[in-house]
C-alpha cells in the first residue's frame, strides 16, 4: 500500500509532466503560427492538424493530472489505479 507522500508525490510526478507536455505543445503550435506562409504547402495541413491534436490531448492530460491531484489534496480520494499499489 502507497503512503500519503508517495501518493502526493506521484501526482505531483504527473502534474509535472502533463505541464511539460502541454508546453511544448502549445510551443509546437506557436512555431506553426510563424511558419503559416510555408505551411500552405502541401504537408502543412497536415502538421497543422497533427499539433492541434498534440495540443488537445496534453491539455486533456493536464486537466486529468490535475482534477486527480485535487481530488487526493482536498477530498482525500485515491486514484483507482493507486490504490492497493
């Protein structure tokens, strides 16, 4: 069975690393908004809908790692996945 601090320090663990992601998508589209001229091209679209993609999920991650983290903080609730670990 998991601590309190393990838990705590395994969702700040995810939290961490769903903000990372989420910046470098949001970084990854930014650069295509510079690139737009050359993105008329033909695999522009294409990497346009690929970061827009990239972007949505790691905001979903993000907003998933950090509704579980409240969710522990505040209400003491253990994620499925971490209990019994």
């Amino acid at each position: 069975m998991l601590t309190h601090a393990e838990i705590v320090e395994i969702l700040n663990r995810e939290v961490r690393s769903a903000e990372a992601r989420l910046k470098d998508a949001r970084q990854s589209v930014d650069a295509m908004k510079a690139e737009v001229p050359s993105l008329l091209q033909l695999d522009g679209n294409h990497r346009i809908t690929n970061a827009i993609k990239e972007h949505v999920k790691a905001r979903e991650a993000f907003q998933r790692a950090v509704k579980r983290n409240v969710a522990f903080t505040l209400n003491g609730i253990i994620p499925e996945d971490l209990r019994g670990a």
